[in-house]
C-alpha cells in the first residue's frame, strides 16, 4: 500500500508540454529516481484534417498547458 503511487498535474506552457515532459524524465534519470515516479502522461489524439485539399494527421491535445505525473 505505501508504494502505491499518486497522480500529479502540473501545468506548462501551451504547446511545450513535450519539452517539459522530456525534461522531467532527464531529472528523473539523473537523480537515479526511476522507482519513484511511474508513467509521465501528455493526453492527446490523432486527427486528420483537410488543409488545402489535402490529408493531414495532427496531434490534438485533449488539456493543453497539463502534463500527467504518476
């Protein structure tokens, strides 16, 4: 029960949710910390939209600015 690990939000600047996310899992490397933190969560999906009369596929985020920690 005690190594039960919690969810945390921490909020980022819009559309550098990724560059923070990669520099919380640096930290966490660095500091040898890996038992303590499990998945490090960015919630998005891939849509494909109609740009110019052509198919693209884009990551839509579903929280912008959030990050999930476990």
């Amino acid at each position: 029960m005690e190594n039960e690990k919690k969810w945390y939000i921490v909020n980022t600047r819009t559309s550098c949710e990724n560059v923070a996310k990669t520099a919380i899992e640096e930290r966490i490397n660095t500091k040898n910390m890996q038992e303590h933190f499990g998945d490090i969560l960015v919630p998005s999906e891939n849509v494909i939209q109609l740009i110019k009369g052509k198919k693209q596929t884009r990551a839509r985020k579903f929280f912008p600015g959030y990050i999930f920690v476990n």
